[in-house]
C-alpha cells in the first residue's frame, strides 16, 4: 500500500484535482487493504427491516470477509452477531429464515439464544472448567435508519449519525421508511467495485452513455452537494410521464459503496461489493409507496436499460485503467466534485497502516 506522504495520497482543491492512478483499481493488494480499512471499518447495509419483522427472522450475510447473522430476539430487539459458533467456528445459519426459536450450529450442534447467549453444549460435560453461561457469540454494531438495516464489523467504524444524518431531513417529506420492498435485481460486472462508484457519482457521462435517461433529466439544472460521508447528486424531472412522474431525481451516494436513488413513489438501494480486483456484483432492492407500486413494472425496464449502458461502459474503462497508456486526468470541477469526494475519502483510508 502506498505511504501516507505519497503524492498520489495528496488531498487537493478540486480545481487542480486528478483522478486516482490506475493502480489502485488494478492490484489486488489494494483490495486487500480495502477490506480492512474501508469495508471493514464503514457502515453496510445489510437487510431491510420488513426481512426481520418477527421474534427469530433472521438474515445472514457477509460484511468485509465476516459472515454476520442478524437475528431479532424473542425482546423484539434486533441484534448482529458473527455467524460464528465459538467453538470451531461452524456457521449458525446458512440462510436467511422467519422464526427460529434458537440459534443452532450446524457443525456440533451447539445452541445459542436469540440474544447471542450458549445455552447448550452437547458432550461436553468432561472439559474441566467449561461453563456455558459465560460464553456468547461476538456481537456486531447494527443499527436501524428508514427502514433499513445497517452493520459495522469493526469498532473504528465513524458515528453512525455522521454518515446518515441530513439524508432524510433533505428528502422530507417523503419518508423512505413508508416504503415497502418490492424486488432485487443483480449484476456481475467485469470491472473493480470503485469503477462502478465513480460512474455513479457524476452526470458528466448522462449525455453520453445514457439517452434515454437523459431526456428526463434537466442537465442544465444538475447539481451536486456534498457533506462529510455522503454526496448528493439532484435534479428536477422533465417529460418523465409514466417512467418517473413529476417532481425530482435524488442521487444520495454513502461511502463506501451505497447509492440511493429517489425519485416519486419511489427508492433504489443500490450496494456494490467487490468479487475480486476486476469484478463486482451490484444489488438493487426496489421499494415503492403504496401508489407507487403501480409503476413497478413499467420502469423495470427503463433501469434495466440505464444498468446496461452503465455495465458496458465500466468494462470498457477497466479495460482502459489496465493500458501501460492510462495517466490520471483533470477532474470537472462543475461536473465531479463527487468523484472528487469518494476518491479524497479513499485517499484518507489508504494512509492507514
């Protein structure tokens, strides 16, 4: 990994900012140092509140390399845990689930509560010392915004305020928690997670790349804000007719790797992780008001459309970042101040030892 005094960790005015150098997209050793240093110690969606409505729903999966189980108690307190048996790590679940009444290890059979505590040990009552009571599973942080649920693995993960706060007041008064799931959609694509990010977080490519989704946003009027963790990249709706409606695109970008898409009726949670150095699976999980869900199936086609635009051109420019020609260029100050953000936010965890 780079030293905390090379240039290209150098943090400047994005007027006279350059795009990071190739080779943080194309070494694997950096994906390693993103796993811990960004994945790890960064908020990650992991769930939808309507997964875990019940005592015993339960949703397992994996946050930067850790397989992590959310389970609501029979308190109907939410609660994270590593899906991890403290005795020779055997997972507690498998699979996502409604109702269990305990977590049992598929391995050995050992058998916690819902809150994380061992009740049982099957053969081991000649271990001198053991004691079941004083054994637990390791807890993860978790917390629940907008009828979302988020997951921190590691302790130096920031203040979960800091990274979510101002989004739902900016939005109000639509209330993304009144939403309800409706559908996941997912792609395999053939480029580093980070490509994807950066399309993601300019329009400067709207006319270029996407047609049709240009028609209905006034490029004119396309701004960006940003704030500590997240970006937002707005714009009013023009001749959207049955694809969005009237009123405004919401373009929130949440560092690491979340987008959320809002627009009327309407939200997209959209998570990219990373498969290896040069591919990445992105999910898009649908929710709709309750008059919005009208609209469901006549703009699945639409994104699927903007999906494959955004497929094809992250490929290609992978492709670019792995030429021996490729030098960082100039960033848009109008057009990539949140390219701009993600990268400095990067640039910060990759001068952590």
């Amino acid at each position: 990994m780079a030293q905390s005094d090379d240039p290209e960790l150098s943090i400047v005015p994005l007027e006279r900012a350059a795009a990071l150098a190739a080779h943080f997209y194309t070494d694997p050793s950096v994906l390693e140092h993103e796993r811990e240093h960004v994945f790890a110690r960064s908020w990650q969606l992991a769930a939808n509140a309507a997964e875990l409505a019940g005592a015993g729903d339960h949703v397992v999966c994996t946050v930067a390399g850790v397989p992590v189980l959310i389970v609501r108690g029979a308190d109907g307190v939410l609660r994270a845990f590593h899906n991890v048996c403290r005795h020779r790590a055997g997972p507690l679940a498998t699979a996502s689930g409604r109702g269990a009444t305990t977590l049992r290890c598929r391995y050995h059979g050992w058998t916690y509560s819902l809150e994380g505590r061992l009740r049982a040990a099957p053969e081991m009552d000649g271990a001198l010392g053991f004691e079941p009571g004083a054994i637990a599973l390791t807890a993860a942080a978790l917390r629940e915004w907008q009828g979302l649920v988020f997951v921190a693995v590691a302790g130096e993960a920031p203040a979960f305020e800091a990274v979510l706060g101002g989004i739902a007041e900016r939005v109000a008064p639509v209330s993304l928690g009144a939403m309800s799931f409706h559908r996941r959609v997912e792609y395999e694509l053939g480029c580093n997670w980070k490509v994807y990010v950066d399309n993601y977080l300019e329009g400067y490519h709207l006319p270029h790349v996407h047609p049709g989704l240009s028609k209905v946003l006034d490029y004119r009027a396309y701004s960006t804000e940003l704030a500590e963790w997240w970006s937002l990249q707005h714009s009013p709706l023009r001749d959207a007719g049955d694809v969005y409606g009237e009123g405004s695109a919401w373009y929130f970008f949440v560092y690491p790797n979340l987008m959320l898409n809002i627009m009327p009726d309407r939200l997209q949670t959209n998570l990219v992780t990373p498969l290896g150095v040069d591919r990445c699976r992105v999910v898009f999980d649908y929710f709709y008001s309750g008059q919005g869900v009208a609209l469901a199936d006549e703009d699945q086609p639409f994104s699927d459309e903007i999906q494959r635009e955004d497929i094809e051109i992250c490929e290609r420019v992978q492709q670019g970042l792995l030429s021996r020609s490729y030098v960082p260029g100039r960033l848009s100050p109008r057009r990539e101040a949140g390219v701009w953000h993600f990268q400095n936010l990067l640039r910060g965890a990759y001068s952590t030892p």
